[in-house]
C-alpha cells in the first residue's frame, strides 16, 4: 500500500540532545512537509520541499534542520537550539501542480518528550 | 490575527443527527484553497474534502459537505446522519496563493473536538 511512514512512533531527547525523525513516501509526491503540533492546538509549519536538494523554511524553523536527498525521504533534525521541543510531529506529501490543490497526506507521527 | 478561526472547541451531538463545524478564514489573495481534516485519537490526519475559492458549487464527499460563504469568508462543514466513529478533532486549514504553483504548507486552526453520543 502506498503511504508515508514515520518513526520512531515514540522519541525521548535527553537536554542538550539532537535527534532525527524519519519520513519515507512511496506516494511518488514531489512535495512533502513537516508540522509540529502542541496540546490543543492545530498544526504549525516547520519546513516544506518541493524538490530533492531544495527546501524552505516554515513559521516555526528555528531549533529545526531538514535534508531533502531523495525524493520519497525528509528526515527532520530538532536540535538542542529547540528550547521546548515536546510536541507531536507529522509529516505529509503532496503532488505538485501548476494550482497546488491537492491535498496533504499525513504519516502517523512521532511524539518527541524531553527526558 | 489568526488566518483561520474555529469558534467551538468542543461539540456534543447525538447519534444520527447533522452536525456543522464553523470555520472563518482571513487572506487577501483571490485565489486559495480549503480542506477540512479529521484527527481521530490515535494521531493520524485523514483529508476530508476541499473547496476552491473559484469553485462555484459547494463541495461535497459522502457524508461531508462544505458549505462556502466566499463574502463571508466562511467554509463550515457539514456531517449528515452522524455516527459513533465521526468522534474526532476536526481541523480547518487554508493554502493561499496556489494559483502561482509551488506548494507552501497549510495554515490550520485549532480545531474543534466532536464528540457523538450514542
């Protein structure tokens, strides 16, 4: 079945610590996102690519690195810059067109804790 | 100020009955697109139906229907015969500009938690 995956479902981060979250798409998608979501609230924007090797920064990029080198994988980086990094985030794709109305597709997410 | 707004954080309905879900939106731009999507509580987000702001006709999957009100700047949707499993956060969210080609990320709002009783 086509999807996207993320993993680990579950991370924990110890202070001072970098982790990476994985996001992998067989959707054949060109774009592909990373959202990061606090209790009660709706999604926020870290990062989005278009294209392998090229990508833009969201609202919320700061404490957060990303690489696009192939095309069906974006793994997101939260940095020890990330002051409060606890949240829930989701990855999604996209197909790319001249109107760009096609819906985001999400993964399953990753809840990230500090220890 | 807040590009999308949804005024209920929390909704009670019965069983079988119609439920809608308001949603106002802020952008200057003539061209954007709107989707709705569901969160169940296990995380994931499932794409429910999306209106374009040149579509003429209110969209509509299934169940779901999108009542558009383009002067209002308002894009509720709309739940026919509810059921158990309709119990989800339910999000609003807007991507402004699309006509321009690209493809920035989705503006949401806070969502409102749907809760069907039986």
């Amino acid at each position: 079945d086509g999807g996207i995956t993320q993993s680990p479902k579950y991370l924990f981060r110890k202070e001072g610590q970098n982790v990476t979250l994985s996001c992998e798409q067989n959707l054949n998608h060109d774009a592909m996102y990373w959202y990061r979501q606090d209790p009660g609230q709706g999604l926020r924007l870290i990062y989005y690519s278009q294209i392998v090797n090229d990508f833009q920064k969201g609202d919320i990029a700061e404490g957060y690195s990303v690489s696009r080198e192939k095309k069906e994988s974006f793994p997101l980086t939260v940095t020890s810059a990330q002051k409060n990094p606890t949240a829930f985030y989701l990855c999604a794709s996209s197909i790319l067109d001249t109107y760009s109305n096609q819906p985001q597709h999400f993964g399953d997410g990753t809840r990230l804790s500090i220890l | 100020a807040q590009k999308i707004t949804q005024t209920q954080p929390g909704m009670f309905v019965q069983e079988k009955e119609a439920v809608t879900l308001d949603c106002t939106y802020d952008t200057s731009d003539q061209s954007y697109g709107l989707f709705w999507y569901k969160q169940p509580s296990s995380g994931e987000m499932i794409f429910l139906i999306y209106q374009g702001s040149y579509d003429e006709q209110n969209a509509t999957e299934g169940r779901y229907s999108l009542n558009f009100q383009k002067a209002r700047k308002s894009a509720n949707l709309v739940i026919s015969a509810s059921q158990l499993g309709d119990s989800a956060m339910y999000f609003c969210a807007m991507r402004e500009s699309y006509s321009g080609g690209g493809a920035d990320g989705l503006t949401f709002g806070k969502g409102t938690h749907l809760i069907i009783q039986p």
